[in-house]
C-alpha cells in the first residue's frame, strides 16, 4: 500500500506539484487549501506525513500544527514555507514539526526527505513496539 501524504497549501499550482512529486515517488496525497480542511482530514483518516504551508487563507499553519500536536497525533510533519526567518523555522520545529522546508525548494530534494523521514519513523515506530 502507497504511503498517505496530506498536502496543506492554500495555493492550487503547488499543490498540483507537490501531488506530483509525491506520485513520482509512489505516494498517495490529498491536497486540501486550509487549515481547518487539514484538521477535518486528520479527523476522518489517517496519513503517513504531513506538508504543511504556514501561511493559509484562514489560519497560520503553525496553529494547525500545535492543534494536531494537542490532539495527540504524531504524524511527521514537514514545514514547507516561503517565509525563510531563522525564528519561524524554529517556532515550528518548536511546535513540533520534523523539518522545514523553504520554497522555491527542489522537488527531487524534498521527495528524498519525506522518503527519509518516512523510513526514520517506520524505524521508531517498530523499535517501539517491541
């Protein structure tokens, strides 16, 4: 089964290329253009990661990220942003985001991070239960 990506950014061009890097990576996204989407999403389905752009229509994706966080849920979660401050990268990772990503970004650069994480948090998941 392909691994479940949520893509969370209020602008329809990089969604469109952040599904098709997932798909070229054997990926299965769903794109949605909000924050409140994204949190409707991850209360009917589960994902393997989650990109996530700060600055949405209707909220800061860093409130999206410390919902989900408050929630409980672990998915990883990559940070994808044009706003390239030193303090908002580290407000996020603080939040609780795996890593975060400036745009313009290299798609075959990103694919190979959430490959990564995806393969470090397999990693974890089964060391822990063991």
């Amino acid at each position: 089964m392909a691994d479940q990506v949520l893509i969370v950014d209020d602008d329809p061009a990089i969604c469109k290329l952040l599904e098709k890097v997932m798909r070229s990576n054997d990926m299965d996204s769903q794109a949605v253009g909000s924050g409140e989407q994204a949190l409707q999403a991850l209360e009917t389905r589960t994902f393997d990661i989650i990109l996530l752009d700060v600055n949405l229509g209707d909220m800061e994706g860093f409130e999206v990220l410390r919902r989900l966080r408050e929630r409980g849920i672990k998915t990883p979660v990559i940070i994808i942003s044009g706003r390239n401050e030193d303090y908002d990268s580290l407000y996020g990772l603080s939040l609780g985001a795996d890593d975060y990503v400036t745009k313009p970004f290299r798609p075959v650069v990103l694919g190979a991070k959430v490959k990564a994480l995806l393969r470090r948090s397999r990693e974890f998941s089964s060391a822990a239960s063991q």
